[in-house]
C-alpha cells in the first residue's frame, strides 16, 4: 500500500517543449539545433544545461534567466504543457485518499506557475523554493517530510533514472520510471530504470500500484 505519491515535473507532469523552444529563440539558434543538442548531452549522460553551454560557452544561467525574465520572455506553463494523464491521474489518487506532492528540479517561478494551474495536488514545491536539487539525498529529505508518509509507503515517479530512481531508492522511497521523454525513453532499458519497483508508461497506471 501506498499512502503517498510524489511526481518529478519535467517530462512527467509537464512537456519540455516550450522550454527548450524558448530557449533556442532566446539564443537565436533554430529550435532544431537545440533539440538535438539536448538528445546529444543526454545520450552522453551530460546535464541537459550542457546544450546551452556548447551553444554560448561560458553562457551565465543564473543571469540569463534574470535577463529573460525582464524582457517579458521568462517561463511559462499553462494547461498546454501538462501531459493528457495529469489531471485524470492526480484527481484518481486523490480520490482514492492517496496523498499527491509534486516535487522536481525546477526554478521558484515554476513553483509558483504549477501552483497557478490548480492541479489535483496536496503539495507543489521545486528545487528552487527548496535550495536543494536532484540528485542530492536532502533533496528527498525534504520530499518525506511533505509526503507526510514512511519512506517505504512513498512512491516517487520519474523519468530519469539518475536524478529520480537512483536516489529515491537510496532514500528508501518506492519508485516507478516512467516511459515518457527523451530521458525515459532512452534509458527504459537500462539497469537504473529496471531496479525500479515498478515501470510504467502512464500515470494512469499509479492508481492501481498505490492501491493494490
């Protein structure tokens, strides 16, 4: 049984295409360019940043987002960005009386966006409110103390084996790797994604894995 079910963000709630997109035209580049580049760093095991940094070497992120931000051209997340399964998926749980926290590596702003979206969640919060990211175990430290569950009674749900299986697992929690994104997909067969309790291709699918 499973009292509580915590979501990565990217690429398992929500879509990076408007992301990466944004970015590339922030750049100057095609969108394209950038696409491939990100598939690249991932399929090298790099951090996605690293795409931007081959673009503009040296390239301030901080600064970089600060100064989209001021332009108008900032982040953005609307009902758009969200995967078909979300809200059917989150409003299930729910209603079942699992309780759904939505924790993964993303700015204060995204918080405060996702939080704008009134998704079926008890508890949204990202690396950037939390000044911890995946994969560091204080990350998931603060992820069992919103879950308000035992570790052992806490799935946490992601699609890259590296920043959620690994370290979830070390912290105690259930997994689940999810088949969505360039990341799910690339490493679906890899040993990180296998170790994982459960291996899905759909949120729908958490219902019956917490429940059961």
């Amino acid at each position: 049984m499973i009292d509580t079910v915590v979501l990565d963000v990217g690429e398992t709630i929500t879509r990076d295409d408007r992301h990466w997109g944004s970015w590339a035209d922030w750049l100057g580049v095609p969108r394209h360019t950038l696409s491939a580049l990100v598939g690249a760093v991932v399929a090298q095991g790099r951090g996605n940043a690293d795409a931007v940094r081959l673009l503009r070497p040296g390239i301030d992120l901080a600064a970089e987002y600060a100064a989209r931000e001021a332009a108008g051209r900032g982040e953005q997340l609307d009902e758009d960005d969200l995967y078909d399964d979300v809200r059917p998926a989150l409003f299930a749980l729910r209603q079942a009386g699992v309780r759904v926290v939505i924790a993964g590596n993303q700015t204060a702003r995204a918080g405060e966006l996702l939080r704008g979206l009134d998704l079926p969640a008890d508890v949204i919060a990202t690396s950037g409110e939390w000044g911890v990211a995946k994969p560091e175990p204080e990350f998931f430290h603060r992820v069992l103390d919103v879950a308000q569950a035992p570790a052992d009674r806490t799935l946490y749900v992601g699609d890259h084996p590296a920043n959620d299986v690994i370290p979830a697992a070390a912290a105690g929690l259930r997994t689940a790797h999810l088949r969505r994104g360039p990341w799910g997909n690339l490493w679906t067969s890899g040993d990180a994604a296998k170790a994982a309790d459960w291996r899905i291709d759909s949120l729908m699918e958490l219902l019956d894995i917490a429940t059961r």
